[in-house]
C-alpha cells in the first residue's frame, strides 16, 4: 500500500549545462516525466510513493526501474511494453527560461488504456496524482487517465491533478475540455498561473481561482516565485515563496505537487503543507535537471527555519 500514485509518463532527460569555453553545448543525461517527478518528491519528504506507468523494455526503462528502486518509489504497477521505447527529452535554456524537445511518439506509456489500469493497486492508496501530461499522450492514454480516476472516486481515494498544460501535444481545445472534466472529478487541483491564463481565457488570480472553485473544492494555484494561492470554498490565503538563486526550473511545479501530497498525508493543514511545498520547489531550482536537485526532507525544514 503506498500514501500516493503516481499516474504518467517517465522520460529521460537531457538536460543543457552552460556553454563551454570552446562553445559547445553539452547535455546531462537524467531523468524526468512529470508523474515520476512528483512520486520521487513525495518519497523524499518522507511519504510512501509509487508510479502507475508503462516503460519500454531498453536502458531508459532500466534506468527508471534503478532510480525507483534507490529512490523507495514502488514500482508494482509499471508495466514493461516489449513493442515501444521509453520516451526521451531535451532541455534548453535561454533568456525565456527553458525549453523542450520531445520524442515520445509511440512511447509505451503512450500505448496505455483501460484494460491496462491496475484497479486494486488505486483502492489501496491515499491519493492518486495524474496531471495533463497523463491525458494528452494519445487517446487511449487519456482514456486510462479517466478510467483510473474513476476507479479512485469509487474506492474513496483522494485524486489530485496538475494541469501542466502542454500544447506540443494537443490543441488547446481539447487540452482544456479534458483537462477541466478531470479537474471537475478531482479532490485537488493544481494549476499553474500560465496553465491556467491559456485554460480559461482569465489573467487574473483571483478570477482563476473562483473558476476552478466550481470545478474542485481545493485549488492550488501556483504562481511561480510569487508563491501559492490557496482556495477553499470557504477562503483564500496566499503563501508567499522563497527567494533563491535559481538555475533551472524544469520539475519544480511536480516537486511542489509530490511534496504538498506528502505533507497532507503525514496530517499536515493545507496552508503548512503548501508552505513546505514552497520551499521544497524553491530548493529544486538549485540544480540542473528534474530529479537530481528536489530536496530531501532536511533540506526543505533547514530553510523554512530561516
């Protein structure tokens, strides 16, 4: 039995580190995917994770099976397809922030369906997380999304999604339609202010959060270096975030989301648990990559304490 799965797609990551003195441009190979990201956060602050996913039977796939099994993350529900490769991308950086290649076409996890949902594994949970991403691989990925969120509702597991809207992948249409029915099934939701401005059509906080108040009754709206919105139906509160020197932002919304989940199963009130998730997310900005900087527990009360 884990405290929260994990529902997407693992990707390694090649990540761009600063121009050498001779010009080149070098990539450190990691790892990344949203979902996975946010079950390594989880397991760092001290929850017990696990990922619902499929991998392709290659090294990417093994490397994700390694880091899983050092990280404490259960793997019981991931599904080796011997048909289709594991998904990969690139991270560039530049004066807009950072950027991304994908190649994931015909990934195995975006082969997923329904049939392939581990239905028990969810009854035995406390939360299950999925995020945009796990909608908008392919049709029957989506597809899979629903039928676990179902699957979740109906046992009374909590549900929790992140809208990471990525247009690369759908039109924003749809993007938003079947983002927003999930969002409409889930306990918790977490968009970000730029997810959410394209979402909705809306620029401002306050208007986003009432929108997504009619969809879900917990709303935390991210908003960057700014910090969080915390909404209720009852109230609103802002937590301010933490001013660091940040380096690469790539996985620091899915360490939020894994931390903050983290916290509310070890019992923590919303607002402390957002507070926690702040500094674990600023903390992960530090480094290059999505996995290697997220912080472990320590760290993260080391500068809440500051």
């Amino acid at each position: 039995m884990v405290d929260i799965l994990c529902l997407g797609e693992p990707m390694l990551e090649y990540n761009q580190q600063p121009t050498t003195p001779d010009g080149r441009s070098l990539y450190l190979e990691g790892h990344g995917g949203d979902a996975s990201n946010a079950a390594i956060a989880a397991a760092r602050s001290g929850a017990r994770a696990g990922m619902l996913a499929h991998l392709g039977d290659d090294r990417p796939g093994q490397a994700f099976r390694d880091l899983w099994a050092a990280e404490g993350v259960d793997a019981g529900s991931v599904r080796t397809d011997p048909d289709a490769p594991t998904g990969i991308y690139f991270v560039s950086h530049g004066p807009q922030g950072h950027d991304f290649t994908f190649y994931r076409r015909g990934s195995a996890a975006s082969r997923m369906a329904p049939r392939d949902v581990p239905e028990d594994a969810i009854r035995q949970a406390r939360f299950l997380h999925l995020s945009g991403i796990s909608l908008g691989i392919s049709d029957s990925a989506c597809d899979a999304a629903f039928h676990a969120i179902a699957v979740a509702r109906q046992a009374g597991v909590r549900v929790s999604l992140d809208t990471n809207l990525r247009l690369r992948l759908w039109p924003l249409a749809r993007a938003a339609a079947c983002i927003h029915a999930a969002v409409a099934m889930a306990d918790i939701a977490f968009p970000s202010f730029d997810d959410a401005k394209a979402l909705t059509g809306l620029d401002q906080p306050e208007a986003i959060a009432d929108f997504y108040l009619r969809l879900c009754p917990l709303v935390l709206l991210k908003l960057g270096a700014d910090g969080v919105m915390v909404a209720t139906r009852n109230g609103r509160q802002h937590i301010p975030g933490f001013v660091v020197q940040a380096v690469d932002a790539t996985g620091a919304g899915d360490t939020f989301a894994g931390a903050l989940l983290a916290r509310l199963a070890a019992g923590d009130a919303v607002a402390d648990a957002a507070r926690y998730a702040n500094a674990a997310a600023a903390l992960s900005t530090l480094g290059y990559g999505a996995v290697a900087p997220i912080p472990r527990e320590a760290a993260v009360r080391t500068l809440l304490s500051r």
